[in-house]
C-alpha cells in the first residue's frame, strides 16, 4: 500500500506543473472577468485596468484573442449607454463645438456588418443658411445599394470647415457611435464629399486612412494635402473637366498623375480610379455617384504589411501601427516601414522615438522581432502579448480590430 501511494505522488508531482501551468495561462481571462463584475468599462476604469499585475501577465495567441473579445464586449456595453444621449440627438459635442448629423439605412444588412458612408457637404466660408442648405442638399446626392448613408452638419462656417482639427475627432466619434448602435463593420468605413465637403476628402482620407476602406473626393481642392498615405485604400477622384475655379480640374489631373507614379513604384499600393467628366463644371450632374459602388469593394485593411505615414497640419499620435508623440510631430513628418520575410524594416523615419504597436497579424509575437533601423542598424527585441496593451489601445481608440497586442520602443539615430 505504501508503495502504491508512494508511485501516485511521484506522478502527481510529475504532472503538477503542468496542471498547474495551464491553470496559470488561463488566470489572465479569469480574473479579467471576476475584476469587471460590475464595473462599466469607462475610460477611468481601463486606466485603472492598466495598473493590475494581471495585465503585465504574457499571453499565448488564442488568449490574446479570448481577452480582446471580452474587453470590447465590456466596452460596448458601456458605450450603448455613455453615447446613447448624442445619439439620440443626432448631435456630438466637443467643447464648445457641435456637429448635428443625419442618416439613413439603404438594403439588408450583411451578416458582417454594414457599410458606412460619411459624406461631408459643399458650402464653406459662407453665411451659416448656406451651409445649412448644401447640409440638406447632401442628404439627397446619394444612395448606397446597402449601408448608411450618414450627412454630418459642419461644426462651423469656415472656409475649411471640413478639414480642421476637431474633424477628426467627430469623426471618431461617428464611427463608434455607427459601430455600437447600427452594427456597422468598422472595416467598411468610407468618407465622400462635394466641392468644401471634396476639400475635406483631399485632408481627411490620407490622414486617417487607418480607419477607412477606402473615399471619394468631388469637386473639391485639396490644399496642402499629399497623397502618399493613402497606400492602404481605395480612392477615387471625381471632377468636372471643365471646374477652373481655383484650378481645380488641372490640380485633380496632377494628382491622378501622382498617384499612378506611386502605384507605379509600388505596385501592391495606392489602388485609384480617377474620372475627369467631360463637358462638367462644377456641378457633375451626379455622374460622380458611380464612386459609392466603386467605393463598396473596398475593406480596410487594419494590420497592412507596409505603412507610408506622412504628417499632416493636424498631426496624429497613431497611424496603423505605428506611433509617434504628437507633441514633437510636425507636418510633412515621415515614416515609412515595411515587414519583409518577418522583419520589421523602417526606411524612413522623421521621429527620434517610434513606437511599433504590434499584432499576430502583422509579424509572430512567438519569440524575438527583428527590426532594421533607417541606418542599417539591425535590433532584435524579445516581446509578449500582454492585457496591458490591449487595454491601452482601446482607451486610445473605441476600434476592436487595431488592438495591438505587445510594442517596441525605438530610438531613431538621426
């Protein structure tokens, strides 16, 4: 008998560390959950999250992915009731600033989710009524085969009503409240606009093209915007070839001609269709609606293999996976990184800190990352998937598919 018992415990010892090894890698959800029990997931409380050993616990793949599902439900059940009210009053308020918005459901919705298209109106440094009228007129323009169809008011009159900084924000704010309350796919975004609204397409689409499929631009004049950051998305240039004013039609053949160049040097990049309408002045007669059904193939790619990030005047903290401090950013700041056979590989960068937001799916996080630096210099960097980082991405940003798993920290040598 002695020796029965005396075999039993040597297994058990033998096998303990294992039971008790998959106990601990299961510990990270667990008390995830038990710690959320009735504790809406505000923003407070994710800063809160950040601060529990738990969230410093490594992660496995699938429990990265168990984890990021359970903090999105959390925080969708929290976001159904904090953004309910602005919903409810087609109105987002940023300080002293409002944006009234309307917007309308065409077709079924697909089991994925449904399409949404923001269209900003015409109008501009004008007298309030006029851009109340052309705030009207957008809700007529166009109709999706499916999806919502959705017309923001500009939050003010002025002559770059559609491109200021608060922009980007609203339109966060749009795309969260369209993701919670109308089951929108928050990989099937898309932004459109006529004359002003145009302008604002020209800014909006390359600097926030990380939340986008792809855009359409009408009519419009792009000012000081460049291009190059729409290597991830589709986009589409409509104008009359007859719309002189403020060379607009010359300036939308140049950038037709900048973006087949670099579609031309890189060619799995910068998909784009532009129409210049013949006979057309600033009015298209709606020839340019056919930009909703080309704009509707398009899905956004969240983890892309290569990112070109160049600064606007409104400057970004994040840009797919990449991050930088704003407040050392500076428009026409580049960076431009590329993963190649598992390798990280920035080839340029105008920061002195980058930080590397990563996520399976952009390189395995099983193991070291190898990064190569602008000079050549090549760093290898050990990484783990922790809570923390999730957590972190999504008290940055209400998006469940950018939220990135581990980060490298990197010091740029100039």
């Amino acid at each position: 008998m002695t020796g029965l018992v005396t075999v039993i415990s040597r297994a058990l010892m033998l096998f303990f560390p294992v039971i008790l090894s998959s106990v601990m890698a299961a510990e990270p959800s667990e008390q995830l959950q038990q710690w959320l029990q009735q504790r809406p997931l505000s923003d407070e409380v994710l800063s809160e999250l950040l601060q529990q050993q738990f969230a410093e616990e490594s992660l496995t793949a699938d429990q990265a992915q168990v984890i990021s599902d359970i903090l999105w439900r959390a925080r969708l059940e929290y976001l159904r009731i904090e953004r309910k009210p602005e919903l409810d009053a087609r109105e987002i308020v940023l300080g002293d600033l409002k944006m009234p918005f309307w917007y309308k459901s065409f077709g079924e919705a697909p089991a994925t989710g449904r399409r949404l298209f923001i269209s900003m109106h015409g109008g501009g440094g004008a007298p309030a009524a006029v851009n109340d009228q052309q705030y009207e007129n957008q809700k007529r323009l166009y109709q999706p085969e499916e999806g919502i169809y959705l017309v923001p008011r500009a939050a003010t009159n002025t002559w770059n009503l559609w491109h200021q900084g608060h922009i980007d924000q609203f339109f966060e704010s749009l795309i969260t409240d369209m993701v919670v309350f109308e089951n929108v796919d928050p990989d099937r975004v898309y932004f459109m606009g006529y004359s002003a609204g145009g302008d604002g397409v020209y800014q909006l689409a390359p600097r926030m093209a990380d939340r986008l499929a792809a855009a359409a631009m009408m009519a419009g004049h792009p000012n000081e915007a460049r291009p190059e950051g729409l290597r991830n998305i589709g986009f589409t240039l409509h104008m009359g070839a007859d719309d002189k004013a403020y060379n607009r039609n010359t300036i939308a053949a140049d950038w037709g001609k900048r973006l087949e160049q670099l579609q031309k040097e890189d060619p799995s990049g910068y998909v784009h269709e532009v129409t210049l309408h013949p006979n057309r002045g600033h009015w298209m007669n709606l020839q340019d609606a056919v930009a909703v059904p080309w704009m509707s193939k398009f899905q956004r790619t969240p983890w892309p293999k290569k990112v070109v990030w160049v600064q606007d005047d409104v400057v970004h903290s994040r840009f797919y996976w990449l991050q930088t401090d704003p407040a050392a950013a500076k428009a026409g700041d580049e960076v431009v990184a590329e993963v190649v056979d598992g390798v990280i590989r920035i080839s340029r960068c105008s920061a002195e800190k980058l930080t590397l937001l990563l996520h399976d799916d952009v390189v395995s996080l099983d193991g070291t990352v190898k990064v190569v630096l602008p000079d050549g210099l090549e760093t290898e960097h050990s990484v783990k998937r922790t809570l923390k980082t999730m957590a972190t991405c999504l008290r940055e940003r209400n998006d469940y598919r950018s939220m990135a798993r581990s980060t490298i920290e990197l010091s740029i040598a100039k």
